[in-house]
C-alpha cells in the first residue's frame, strides 16, 4: 500500500500486532434477515413496485419475495441519485432500521447495498474506514500473524474479529487472548532495546564486616536484595543496571550501604535529591560503615571529610558539578524518581571510560505493580522490597468537618506525649478552585491554639531549615506536599491530608509513610468533603504500597483528581496490570524464547 506509512504514522502504529489489536469497534451487519424484528436494523432483498413524489420527499414501495411482504419507505432528503437509484421494477438489498407504521412495514431512508452477506467491520479510528480496511487487508492475514509468533487460537480470534464469517466471531471470542496478544506485543516492543556495557571492573569486596555490625538483623527481603546486587556487581563482562523498588521505610538504605561495603576497596558515589537527606545518608554511612571505610559528604557550599580521598562518597546533585570528582566503580541514585531521567545518567556517564561503565544501582519509593516490574525488567533488572522491618501500626480514617473537635483532642494527645503532628494542606494561598482552605488562611488558628508551630513549603527557600529545626524542637508543622521527600522525623504520630481526595495514591501514600518510622502507633487522617470517596475507603484499608499502586490502576479512571504519579507509556486496553500477572508472565517466556 502506497500510503501505508502515513497512515501508520496517524494510528501511531510501530508494529503489525498494533495495527491487528486495532480490533473493529463495531461491525456492519449485511446478512440477509431471515426474520424481521421491529426497531432493529435489517437487510432484505426488494424490488420497487411504486414510487411516489410527495412534498419534494421521495416514497418508495418495495416488494420483498422471502416475506412475502411489502415495505414502505420514505427518503427525506433526496437526490438526483436517489431517483435514478430507486427507478419502478430495479432489484435493490435495502439496509436500514424497520418500524412497523400503521400495520405496515416501513424502512426509511434506506442504504442500497451493492454486496451482502458479510459483517463490515467499523473500525472508528482517526483514519477512513476504507483506508483502515485497505490497510488491514493488506497486512493482517495468517501467515503475517503466525510470523510474529502467535498460535493458532491466537491467529483465529484476531482474524475472526478483522474478517469475521458469522457473529459468533465477533461476539464470542476470548477476551484473554487479546490481553495475551497485547502483553506479547509489548515484551516483544522492549525485547533489544536492553542495552548493556561491560563493567569497569569486577567488585567483590567481604560483605560480613558490615552485617556483623549492625544493630539488627537484616530482613529476608533486604537480604536477598543484597545478595542479587552481590551478583550483579561481582560481574565484570556486564555493568549491574539495576532499579531497587521499596516503600518508604522499607530499609533500602542497607542496600545502599551493603552495596558501597562490597564495592570497597574501589570507590563508591550516592546521589540523593535534597541536602537534608543526603545528611541522613552520610550520618547512617557514619554509623553503620565498618571504620576501615572512610566517608564524604558534598553539598552546594557545604562538605564533609575529604571527596577526593573517600571510599564512599554521598551528595546532592552538586557532585554532578565537581570538576575533580574521582573515579568510582559504583554509582548508586537514591529516590531516583526525584530526578530527571538526564540528571540520573550524568552521574552514570561520567564515569564511564571509553565502553566501560560504572555498576549503576537505582533506588525508588514509588510501588509499581509486580506485573510491571516484570515487563519494566526487559530494560533494567528490578528488586522489589514489598515488607517493611517494623510492622507499621498506622490507623487511616476518612474524616470531615464534623470530626474537627475529636481530631483537636488527638492532636493534643500526640504532643502531650512528645510526638508531633504534621498537617498538609493543598495550597499555600487561598484560591477558588480548591474548596479547602489554604495553608496561609490556617496558620493562625494553629499558632494561636498551639506553641512550636511551623510552617513551610514547596516555594519556601529555608524549607530544609524549617524542617531541621522542626526535627529538633517543633509540635505541629504546616506544609504542602512538599514532606514527601524521605527526611525521616521518628517522633511524628499523627498526619491530617486536607482534601486528600485530590491527590492519587501514590502520594498520599508517600505522605502516610512519614508518619509511624520507627513503629510507633500513629494515625493518618484524610479530611475530605466526601466521606464516601471509595478511593479514599479503599486506601485506608491497606498499607501495601505494592496494592496501592494496584488500586491507583483500578481507579485511574474513576474520575478523581489524579496527580500524574503513574507512569505514562504503560497503557494497555485489555490487560490489567494489578491483575493479569499470569499472561504476562506466559508471554514473557513466549517472547524469550522466538
Ligand atoms: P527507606 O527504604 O525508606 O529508605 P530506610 O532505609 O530509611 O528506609 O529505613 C527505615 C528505618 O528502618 C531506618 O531507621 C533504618 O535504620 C531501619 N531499618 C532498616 N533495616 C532494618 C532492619 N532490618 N531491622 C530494623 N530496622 C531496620
Ligand atoms: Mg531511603
């Protein structure tokens, strides 16, 4: 087909079984009727036997031989081809809705059919129909299908549906099959994009010293974790590439440490998105480290120990900006959906030495759901933390303004016992789009009932002293989304979301997570004017941000304000991805194995 390409272009088609999974939305059915069901659309055999003029409009009768029966039908909106079409004795398949009118049997403005017999596909895309037919014509067939590596029942169901012989076709086919096509079609996308390089070198430093020394036991999950990361750092053939994915709390910092331990005795490098946590970073490396290891710190304007020197180096993106950064066999990103996917491969790239590359160790809070880590790990090996060290005992309620007083009287509990209360508001300034009120328009209220109130955000240049100072000395703090960055504040119990309804899952969750660290019974309140919110019903009955991220897919279309957490480039028609991990999985070893 000549201008095929274009038209792949406007489908935003890359391959065949994009273009075969386009299934019809609709089919035009050119059967023959054999029977007539009033208000339904019908397709008979006629042949004019009168044809009257009235008012400008066209009547016109037909005889139908297999009824037995004549039909009346009124064209409204006639032209010359019209009258030449509909001429007294000429032998028509007539088309259209049949309505009984007083006793008789009546068409109007009925299709004059040049073929029958057939369901006409109606693809409804942005293309014609005849183009889109024309296309599928010329590409969707068995053997093209059979080429990509389906199956039989997989090669008749999409055919049925393109070329359908009777409705059985078109009504009774699997729907899992189209959800197995859609996941094969796109493993088989991912499959080669996989690039990899060899290592700079192979690190197998002890890992004992620093398990040896730790105040706990690592969890299974750590451990295991660990033990795929000694694996893939061992690997001098192959640079580790791999993405670390864990809730908040899960402990992924000793995956961290263990990692710059068995990179020792070459050097490591930390990045992390805030200087308030690359402190936290460096004072856990200070702490947990065995003493033969030596430790930097590098910030904007601010450094510890000696960078050049260190085993293990931990800054912010300020280290992106050091001239005389040293060389490092493992580059390691905390938080990586903080950053930009450019920034995240500075650090790797400035290390790589002509095809040589660093390990390259990714962190992430951010849950996806299992079955997309699996199709995520065709591009970059995953790990995922799904269990945290201390059972969180957090209590999630869905509250609105009547609960107001029993919420003041928590509050004032939590601080009575030296715990302190942060509160999140939507906005910093009044607007009126947002029915909640604003940071600016609360703080009086707060500051005039309770001491040690403070108060920061995301535009707040002192936010990362507020927050240290706050650490220390503060009772209740007043923010925006802007606490979601993973500053640990052990002592804080309790967490009010007002209008937690506009934000998706995934960050009330990262909000719920900073509440409750180290296993201190702790309460989650999300303040909305609509207590019926299922979302919200559904979000405070787990703690899983593993069956969160499932949940946010269940809900992505329900209608709530959704904040762009879910990552975009995973949209998929049939298949579900908090629920068809087995059909993944199945066309995984299937596209693996072509
Ligand atoms: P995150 O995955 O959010 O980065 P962290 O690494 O900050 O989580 O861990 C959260 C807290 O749990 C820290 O205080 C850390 O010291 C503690 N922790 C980590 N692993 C364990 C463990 N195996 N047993 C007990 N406490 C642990
Ligand atoms: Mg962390």
């Amino acid at each position: 087909m000549k201008e095929a390409k274009a038209l792949f272009q406007k489908l935003k088609i890359i391959s065949l079984l994009d273009l075969a999974l386009l299934i019809p939305s609709s089919y035009n059915n050119t059967m023959l009727s054999n029977s007539i069901e009033m208000g339904k659309t019908h397709t008979f055999e006629g042949k004019v036997d009168e044809v009257s003029n009235i008012n400008g409009k066209l009547r016109v009768s037909f005889w139908l031989p297999h009824f037995n029966a004549r039909l009346t039908s009124m064209l409204f909106r006639v032209t010359p081809y019209h009258r030449q079409l509909f001429t007294l004795g000429s032998e028509h398949y007539i088309q259209g809705k049949v309505e009984d009118y007083k006793g008789s049997l009546q068409m109007n403005q009925p299709k004059s059919l040049k073929r029958i017999g057939q369901l006409i596909p109606k693809y409804g895309t942005t293309v014609k129909e005849s183009s889109m037919r024309s296309l599928i014509e010329c590409y969707v067939n068995e053997q093209s299908l059979y080429a990509e590596g389906l199956n039989e029942l997989e090669v008749r169901t999409l055919l049925g549906l393109h070329y359908p012989q009777n409705m059985k076709d078109v009504e009774g086919y699997d729907k899992e099959v189209l959800k197995f096509v859609e996941a094969f079609n796109h493993m088989k996308k991912l499959k080669g994009k996989r690039e990899d390089f060899p290592a700079l070198e192979a690190l197998t430093g002890e890992l004992m010293p620093f398990t040896k020394g730790l105040p706990f036991q690592l969890t299974k999950e750590q451990q295991s974790v660990i033990y795929e990361v000694q694996q893939d750092l061992k690997e001098a053939k192959k640079a580790a590439k791999r993405l670390v994915i864990g809730d908040v709390g899960s402990g992924k910092t000793m995956v961290i440490l263990a990692a710059a331990v068995m990179a020792y005795p070459s050097r490591s490098i930390l990045m992390a998105p805030t200087s308030l946590l690359a402190i936290q970073l460096y004072e856990e490396a200070i702490s947990h480290l065995p003493s033969y290891m030596s430790v930097a710190l590098v910030m904007q304007g601010k450094n510890e120990g000696d960078y050049l020197t260190a085993d293990f180096v931990i800054g912010t993106h300020a280290i992106l900006y050091k001239e005389d950064l040293p060389r490092a066999s493992l580059v390691m990103v905390d938080e990586q959906h903080r950053f930009g996917t450019k920034q995240r491969a500075v650090l790797e790239n400035m290390m790589a030495e002509e095809e040589k590359k660093p390990h390259f160790l990714q962190f992430s809070a951010t849950p996806i759901p299992r079955t997309q880590a699996m199709m995520q790990s065709e591009l970059i090996d995953v790990s995922l933390i799904t269990s945290t060290p201390f059972e969180k005992d957090i209590t999630t309620s869905v509250i609105v303004k009547e609960d107001f007083p029993e919420l003041l009287e928590s509050i004032k509990d939590e601080i009575a016992q030296k715990h302190q209360v942060l509160i999140i508001y939507p906005l910093v300034e009044e607007s009126k789009e947002i029915p909640y009120q604003s940071l600016e328009e609360s703080r009086g209220f707060w500051e005039k009932k309770f001491d040690n109130v403070y108060v920061t955000h995301g535009k707040d240049k002192k936010k990362e002293e507020v927050l240290h100072e706050f650490r220390e000395k503060g009772d209740i703090l007043l923010a925006t989304t802007v606490v979601e960055v993973g500053i640990s504040l052990p002592r804080l119990t309790l967490i009010v979301i007002v209008g937690a309804e506009r934000l998706g899952l995934a960050t009330l969750h990262q909000l719920r997570g900073r509440v409750g660290r180290l296993g201190l019974k702790s309460w989650c309140y999300l303040f909305t004017k609509n207590k019926k919110n299922e979302r919200l019903k559904s979000f405070s009955q787990t703690m899983s941000g593993f069956e969160i991220a499932k949940l946010d897919l269940q809900f992505r279309n329900s209608g709530d304000i959704l904040d762009g957490t879910i990552q975009s480039g995973m949209q998929f028609k049939w298949l579900n991805l908090g629920e068809d991990e087995h059909i993944v999985k199945v066309a995984k070893n299937r596209v693996a194995n072509l």
